[in-house]
C-alpha cells in the first residue's frame, strides 16, 4: 500500500487545510472558539483520517477511514457556507474553497470506489 502522501486526494485535502487556515485568519476573533475552531479540525481531519486510513490492517478499514474523511469533508462544506452567510468570507472565496472541495469530494470517492471493488475481488 502507498504512502498517504502519494495519494493525491491527500495532497489536495492537506492544500486546503492551509487555505482553511488562511482564511479564518479573518474571521473575528470572538468566533475563534466557535466557528474558526471547527473549520478547522473538520477540516484537518479529511487529510487524518486518509492517513490513519493507510495505516490500518485490512481493505474494509481503510474504506471506513475514508467514510470517516467524506464525513469530515461534508462537515467543512457546510461550516464555509455559515461562514460565508454570516459575512466572514465573501461570495468568491466560498465559491472557490466549495468547488475545491467538490473535487476533493470526487476524488476521495473514487478512491473509496476502487479499494471496494478490490475488497469484493477477494
């Protein structure tokens, strides 16, 4: 099995979490216990979870970690689109962070998809 960081989903997962971090540098600083703080770590955990995935001692738990990684990536959509209605982000950056974890989205999928197909081959 490769490395988390040879999996490209990975990679993209992680550039994001920097972006993430980036933009709720903005944010107000009374949102930095609430909203800011789980962004983040919805955010961090899509990329944790790939990893810990990759560790794991069968198929079937990998494909679990990486449930638990959609989950997280779901979770973080919808915490930037609360940060965009309450005007900590404008229309742009949301617009761009939400396409860009569409893709991840994709991407993990397709990943989920294969390791299945694999699991029922054998």
């Amino acid at each position: 099995m490769k490395s988390f960081e040879d999996l490209k989903v990975w990679g993209e997962a992680h550039k994001l979490v920097l972006e993430i971090y980036r933009v709720t540098k903005k944010f107000p600083e009374d949102e930095r216990f609430r909203l800011t703080n789980q962004l983040c770590r919805s955010a961090a955990s899509v990329p944790a979870n790939i990893s810990e995935g990759t560790g794991r001692k069968t198929l079937n738990e990998y494909v679990q970690y990486l449930y638990n990684a959609r989950g997280s990536l779901e979770e973080t959509r919808y915490h930037l689109r609360l940060a965009k209605d309450l005007g900590y982000m404008n229309e742009e950056e949301f617009i761009s962070l939400n396409e860009k974890y569409n893709s991840a989205g994709k991407m993990l999928n397709g990943l989920i998809n294969s390791l299945k197909r694999k699991t029922t081959e054998t």
